[in-house]
C-alpha cells in the first residue's frame, strides 16, 4: 500500500509503558499497522560472479531459500572458509525472507537467568534490570517442552542437537549477524507488584519482529559479499554418479546449471501443498486455508523437500 507524504504515522523509537525498548510500528492514517517496505532492503549483490565455461557456473556453496535458515547457513558457510557462496530464492526481491517475514521474531534458548539473557539483548540498563524476575531456563525444560507441544513425536536426536547448541547459536546470531534481540516482556512477562516476572523460557524478541530478522541477515550477506540471485527457481539436482554436485536453476528464461561442492535446502515447509499438507499433518489439514499475503506462501512450492525425498528413498542415490 502506498501511502502519500504526511499520511505515515511512526511511533517514534522509545520506551513502552512497561520502560522496555519500543519497537518501530508503522501505521497508516487509520492506525492500522502495515509492513515495512522491503525495497529499501541492503540486499547483497545480485548478478556478480564467474562464469566457468558455456552455461555453468562454479560455487562452494549454493544455498536454496532466503529466510532465516538460508540467511545463516550461507554466512555459517563463510565463517568456514567458503569463499564463493550463492544464495537463490524463487520470489522477487521485494518478497525476501518468506514466511519468516511475518514472524514475531521470538526465539527460546537455553539460559542461566537474567545476568545471561542481558549479555544478549540491548536496551536494558541497571535500573530497569533491577525490576525484572526470569528463572534459569534448563536443557531438561527446553527438551520437554518441546516433546511436549510434539506429543512425544520430535526425533530425540535432532531435539538435542537444538536444544545443545541453542545458546551459541543465539550468540552468534547476536554477535555475528548482529540480530537486535530485545526482551519480550509483552507476550511472556506479567507485571506483578511492580516487578516483570517473565515466565514460559522464550525471553527473547527480535525488535521489529520479522522484518528486523530478515533486515538483518541480508545486511550480513551484503557485508560478507554472499551473492543473492531473485526470481531463481531450483529446478532440480545435478548428479554426478551417486554424488550432488550441482544445482538446475532458472533464471531470466534461461536454465544454467550451477556447479558446486555443497547444495544447502532451506526453502521452507510445505504449508502450500494439499497434498502434503495430507501426507504428513492429516486428513483434516488438506483443507486449511493458507494465507496468501503478498504470495509469500504461494511461492513456497515444496520443489526442493520433494526433490530430496526422491533422492532419500531411492537405494542407488544418495541422501
């Protein structure tokens, strides 16, 4: 929606009335809340690289997807030496991020109480720290809620290896990609007698919700010269043998195939297929009704999870 000069309101940066930092709301002249406009976006740079021969194109790391979890496995890939690092995403520029977009930008980590938590967020100084009451949140508490909310359904393996390394994954998120994390006390925190007594083990917001996390890693992929390529579908994987080698992508009406050592899968769910939607939740969940703000979630095709259950329940193909 576009609105004219003067008919913007923005709740200036400040304190809430609970005293913690405020985060920035745009509103329109009916005070109805409305999303940041992405075009401003410091996005990395999107055509720059070296052609090999023909069509192909060499990379260490291609990466599919560019919302939180693609964000930070190309600039995890950096961190480890990759120097040439490619991340694709089949929406345009102005729909960067995905769902993750409209996220609150909560997070839950495994942590020792407040003195921890305030190495982490900003915008809490000592006197505001003084009224705040936030138990330890434990590796035993994190794990059961989890299988909780699961009824006992998540992989103990893969729920250990987030609960384990959730608080240095927030600390790199933090220091690394420098996610401004605040504290959430209006969604986890009562005031009682004076005093936020936060509650429940997800302390943690990013400030400006969705928007301020995708903002964020895109800064990151500019800064760490990760190459970002819009309007980019994945086709399909190049094999060599029993091996990945390669990825099919369409662009500009062209299909190249890329070459590269790794080919990382971060494009999201699968909320936009009936069918799997069936598959995997029920019955019941073939019929829900997606939300189709600004075709984020139409784009969301599930190509690259179907692709990889071929290849995983193939015998002669790797997985």
């Amino acid at each position: 929606m576009a609105y004219k000069e003067g008919k913007v309101k923005t709740l200036a940066p400040g304190r809430s009335r609970r005293g913690f930092p405020r985060p920035l709301i745009l509103l329109n002249a009916n005070d109805q809340t409305t999303s940041y406009h992405m075009s401003s976006l410091p996005t990395a740079p999107t055509e720059a690289t070296s052609r090999t021969s023909g069509d192909h194109l060499k990379f260490d790391v291609i990466v599919v997807g560019s919302g939180n979890a693609g964000s930070s496995a190309a600039l995890s890939a950096i961190d480890n030496g990759c120097k040439n690092v490619l991340l694709i995403d089949k929406c345009p520029p102005e729909w960067v991020g995905g769902n993750g977009y409209f996220t609150a930008g909560a997070y839950r980590t495994v942590h020792d109480g407040l003195a921890d938590v305030l190495n982490i967020v900003h915008g809490v100084d000592p006197e505001l720290a003084a009224t705040v009451d936030m138990e330890h949140y434990t590796h035993e508490q994190f794990t059961k809620d989890i299988m909780r909310l699961s009824d006992g359904r998540s992989d103990p393996a893969l729920v250990e290896a987030l609960v384990g390394g959730s608080h240095d994954t927030i600390l790199w998120l933090s220091n690394r990609i420098k996610i401004p994390f605040v504290l959430s006390p209006h969604r986890q925190a009562y005031l009682v007698g004076g005093r936020q007594k936060f509650w429940g083990g997800m302390a943690l917001a990013v400030d400006g919700g969705g928007k301020g996390l995708v903002i964020a890693h895109h800064r990151a992929l500019k800064e760490s010269e990760v190459k970002v390529w819009f309007d980019a579908e994945a086709v399909d994987l190049v094999l060599s043998g029993s091996r990945v080698a390669g990825l099919k992508v369409k662009k500009g009406g062209e299909t190249l195939n890329l070459e590269a050592t790794s080919i990382i899968l971060a494009s999201g769910g699968f909320e936009s297929s009936r069918e799997m939607r069936f598959k995997h939740l029920g019955p019941e969940w073939a019929n829900a009704r997606v939300r189709q703000l600004h075709s984020r979630c139409d784009v969301n095709r599930t190509a690259g999870l179907r692709r990889f259950e071929e290849l995983r329940t193939t015998p002669e193909k790797p997985c």
